[in-house]
C-alpha cells in the first residue's frame, strides 16, 4: 500500500500519477476540513481544482502515524520548510519503510539532503530511500499533459520498481542511481529560477537569460561532483529539463518569486502575496552555507543570497554577475 505525506499540488498530482496504478491509497493531509471537503467534492479544495478523484479509493487521515503504519511504501511531499515540524509528530518507528522524496528543497535547520536527513534521523537504510527529479509541474499532471520523471535511488532495482508504479499514458520514469546529484540539482533550479524571475522583471532580454542558464548548469554540476564523484550526465532530463521548465514556466512559483523581487517587492511582502512555499528561497541559504565547507564557484548562488538575505539591490547584483559570464 502506498501512503502520501503531504496536501499541495504536487502531492495532490503524485497521488493522481499513482492512483492510476493502485486500486487505493492512503493519505495524509493535516487539516480534517479539507479532508472533508475534497470528499464532497471529489478535489483538492486548495491545489490543483481542475484533477478529479475517485474518493473511494482513498483512505484519508489527519494523524501521519496511522497513515505511516498502514502503508509500506511512502510518499514525501510536504514543503521542506514544514518536513522536520510535520515528521516530529512520528511516534512510530519507519526505520523498515520505504520512502520516496518528492521534496524539491533542503532541510533548512540542518542544512541536510532530505534523503540524508531521513537516513540519519530514522535510520531508514539509503536502500529504501528515493528521489522524484524531473521536469514535472503539477498543473500540467492535472490537464494529463505528457510528463517525464526521473525516480533515483542508489538501488536500480528498487528504482525501477518504483519506475513501474508512477509510469502512466501520460508520464514517462527513467531510474537512476544518481541520488545526491539529482537532489542536489533539484533544490539548485529553484535558485536559478528565481534568478530568471528577478532578470525578467529588470528588462534583461532572453540572450542573457541563455547565458544565465548555462553558466547555471556548470554551477549545478560543479556542485554535484564536489559532493558526490560519480559519472552523471547533466543535460539528461532530471537536470537539465527540471532547470530549463522551473526557470522558464508561468506555473513556476519560483520565477513568479524572483519577479516580485525584481520589481521592487521585500522577500515577506513577496511571500505574503504569493500564498505559496517558494522552495529556492530556502534553497539558496541551505547551498550557500553547505557550500562553506566545499568551496565551489557558484556566483549566481552567491548573488541570490546576497539579494534574499543581505537585502543587496537585484539591480546592482545582476549586474555584477554580469561580468562574471562568458
């Protein structure tokens, strides 16, 4: 049995994806009135209005243990800012579970992978922990619109199980082994993303946001390698595509982010209006001090903290990155 841990978009479109090869799952959402809302109404009443439900094949619940207990394969989809309060209500042990995470950010206090945080936290053996990456928004999963995800775990075998269970008409899976570099990269784009947002809003025209983005790309694998020295292949779809459809898409919320602040909005007034997580805010402080201790070149993630935390003018940190490309 599959559980799914979390209530937003993107967890409301996992569980669409999975639901086409299940005969029922379970989930986990906090809040019992929206429980009994999408009930009633057979949707989300938050996210995602246009993806319809057969609700008898799901069984929901506001307690994660009961969830939890039920399921053996699990679904993390909860934004990262909220992952470490929401787990902290476990009073199960999941060390035997296995879990995918579709978290696209960091754990900010600790500044850990996800994967890594749920290794060390519950001691769930990398084994039976994987990674959703890809270029996927969770708009296009609820229109049916051709999707492709790539579901890493450093056990291909269980990759490509996993594969099999969130392969449909209308979404493709290709497993891999590359666990930290397809986190890693996942968590990068967002950065990236609200770069592009930010260079939108202050007229920078699309030859430069090219430049952007592949001086991007060399950031995210420079990174990868430092962290993990394995043969990866950065243009293929889970680093490339996830980079080039976060930073280009209206539906991301990261661009939509970066554009606010490109227009002169603060990081709070930007987040009050938006009523939704931008990951790569989070992200860019997360790699920053991760990479205090790695040491490698990455000016645009160095711009991005400077503006969205030492309050440095977009303005004037965009055009210093500038002269930093090629």
């Amino acid at each position: 049995m599959i559980g799914i841990l979390g209530s937003g978009s993107w967890a409301t479109a996992l569980a669409k994806i999975v639901l086409t090869n299940a005969d029922d799952i379970n989930w986990y959402i906090r809040k019992q009135e929206t429980i009994d809302e999408f009930i009633e109404n057979r949707r989300n009443p938050n996210h995602l209005e246009l993806a319809y439900f057969d609700t008898s094949k799901i069984h929901f619940s506001n307690n994660i243990n009961q969830v939890i207990e039920q399921s053996d394969v699990l679904i993390l989809a909860i934004p990262s800012p909220y992952i470490k309060q929401s787990l902290d209500d476990i009073n199960i042990d999941i060390s035997k579970k296995k879990i995918i995470s579709a978290v696209k950010g960091m754990i900010a206090d600790e500044n850990m992978r996800v994967t890594e945080y749920l290794h060390s936290r519950y001691n769930i053996p990398y084994e039976h922990i994987g990674i959703v990456a890809g270029p996927c928004h969770a708009e296009e999963i609820a229109l049916e619109r051709l999707s492709y995800l790539t579901i890493g775990c450093v056990d291909i075998n269980q990759s490509n199980e996993w594969c099999k269970m969130m392969t449909t008409k209308y979404v493709h899976t290709t497993p891999s082994e590359d666990v930290v570099g397809l986190e890693y990269s996942s968590v990068m784009k967002n950065i990236y993303a609200i770069a592009m947002g930010m260079c939108k809003s202050l007229r920078y025209g699309d030859n430069f946001q090219a430049v952007l983005l592949t001086n991007a790309m060399h950031e995210i694998l420079r990174f990868a390698q430092a962290s993990s020295n394995i043969p990866r292949d950065i243009t293929h779809s889970g680093y490339l595509g996830d980079v080039l459809v976060t930073a280009y898409s209206n539906f991301s919320r990261n661009r939509q982010f970066g554009q606010m602040i490109g227009m002169g909005y603060s990081v709070k007034a930007a987040q009050t209006e938006m009523e939704m997580v931008a990951e790569g805010y989070y992200g860019t402080k997360a790699i920053y001090l991760v990479n205090k201790t790695l040491g490698v070149e990455l000016p645009i993630v160095d711009a991005m903290y400077q503006i969205l935390y030492g309050r440095k003018s977009p303005k004037n940190t965009i055009k210093e990155l500038t002269q930093k490309f090629q």
